[in-house]
C-alpha cells in the first residue's frame, strides 16, 4: 500500500507540473472576529505545482476589515476586475445577504485600496451558502452547498451567469445541481478555472493535521465539472491553523493570451487509474467517489 500511495503522489506531481502553469491565490479567513489586518490572509503560489504541494507560498495579511456579520465566500479575477464575495452569516432577505466588491489591480486587492461594493438581490436559501465563484472565459460560475449533509444531487449547486452585469443583478441565471456527493466531515470552499482545468477546493470541517485537513479536485471540462466525471483528487500538505479556514481559490489566468491545456500522456493516465484502483477504499478514492465517504 505504501508504493501505491506513493506511485499516485509522484503522478499527481506530475499532473501537476503539467496543467495550470498560472499563479493562483488562496484565500483564509479567521473564524472569529478581530481587527483589519488580523481577519483575512492572501496566500500566492507560482503555480498548480507549488499550490499542491504547498511549496513557496507566500502570505499578505490583507488590512480588510470583515463585518462582524458576514464572511468571506469566493474569489476570482475576470480580466477586469478582481472580485471578493462576503455572505451575510445569517439569513436574511434578497439584497442584503451577499456582497461583491470589485478591485481593479492586485496590488489594491491586497491592500484594501479603492474598492467598490455592490449588494446583491441573488436572495439565497436559508439552508444553503454561497461557497466559491470564478470566472472561465465563458461564464460566471457561483457555487452553493446545502449547510446540512444530504445525499448526491441534493448537496451541490453551480449557477451561471453570462455576463458581470447579469451576475451582480442576479439576471438570466441557470442552475444545475451537481451528483457530488460531500463527505459528511468536509466542505467545498472554493472554485477556479485555471485556463486548463477547473479546481474545486474541500476543506474538512474540523482541525487535523497537514495532508488530511485540504483536498483539491481536477475537472477538465465544464461538462465533468458539473456532472461530476473524471476527477481527479490531491490531498494537500497545508496546514491550516485551527482558528482560520480557507475562503477562496483564484488562478491568475492572462485573459489576453490564455493557457492552452495539456493533453496528459496515455501512459501516466492509465497509471494513475491503476493506481487509484489499487487503493480500493482508501481515502483518496473514496472522497473522488460520487456514492462514498472518506
């Protein structure tokens, strides 16, 4: 079992070697409240690589000051704009629960400097939260998880919007609710297009130690993405501190000259499916499973 687990460590590094050769941004919020600068903390990585594998990062402590209402839910970067999206912690009525607040360079991003803040009329459901947004090149994709364990189809939902003004009217939106099926014990806590895959980002609800607390998921497509097809699953090194969860997943793609994605090798494919078939019910396979649990 140790030179399977092994073997599948050493392709998913290559995976990720391969694909979204961008910078990315994750995001961490503070549980509790406190003041601006102690709240909210930018990490960067140069690439898919580095974020996998937690290698180089680098941490900003933002100086936004996060209402004592409300929490970060999503990130991303659409070729104009940054956006940073807060969800009102409770329910409340349309217009008054989620927030977006566009910047125009990174460096005001980080640095809390000339934003603008537009209240949403998207009114969302008492038992669900918004739980990542991105921006593929076609579309705006906000995520919602259902807060209390359900079973496949019922959990997950992605809505799409064409453009920025339909997503912050909240105009021509479409839902599909997704087979995921979340383990019990994790939480979805961000989404990014990286130009060569989609990332979705699971975080387990409660604190352990670096290599079980965060998982990263690889669509392709759109289509696996949303009909749950062919993932693929990275358990991280990142440790995250007990009283911070993470918030948000940005890649930093160049909207002017996007990366083309890369085709994986035959070979290394059929590795690592015989290796993730090798471990049976492991932790690895089950969290990619859409009918199982870790």
């Amino acid at each position: 079992m140790k030179w399977v687990s092994a073997t599948i460590m050493g392709a998913a590094m290559l995976i990720s070697g391969a694909a979204g050769a961008v910078p990315y941004t994750l995001m961490f919020e503070r549980d509790d409240d406190a003041g601006a600068g102690q709240e909210l903390v930018f990490r960067s990585y140069a690439s898919y690589g580095d974020l996998s594998n937690n290698l180089n990062a680098t941490d900003v402590f933002s100086p936004i000051n996060i209402a004592s209402n409300f929490s970060t839910t999503g990130l991303t970067w659409d070729g104009s704009r940054y956006l940073l999206m807060f969800e009102r912690d409770d329910d409340a009525g349309a217009g008054q629960e989620l927030v977006f607040r566009s910047y125009t360079t990174y460096e005001n991003l980080i640095n809390n400097l000339n934003g603008s803040d537009f209240f949403s009329p998207i009114n969302i459901s008492a038992n669900f939260s918004t739980t990542g947004l991105t921006w593929d090149g076609s579309r705006y994709l906000l995520m919602f998880e259902r807060d209390d364990d359900a079973a496949a189809g019922q959990e997950l939902v992605f809505r799409s919007y064409a453009t920025y003004d339909d997503l912050i009217n909240n105009l021509n939106g479409a839902d599909f609710f997704s087979p995921i099926n979340i383990s019990a014990n994790f939480s979805t806590t961000g989404l990014t297009w990286d130009g060569s895959q989609y990332l979705l980002m699971f975080e387990r609800d409660d604190d352990v130690g670096g290599g079980q607390e965060l998982a990263f998921r690889s669509y392709a497509t759109y289509d696996d993405l949303i009909n749950n097809l062919n993932g693929s699953d990275v358990f991280s090194p990142i440790n995250i501190a007990g009283n911070f969860s993470t918030r948000g997943l940005m890649a930093l793609v160049d909207w002017a000259d996007p990366p083309n994605p890369v085709s994986l090798p035959s070979t290394l494919t059929l590795l690592v499916a015989a290796c993730l078939s090798a471990l049976g019910h492991a932790a690895l396979t089950r969290i990619a499973s859409p009918d199982a649990r870790p």
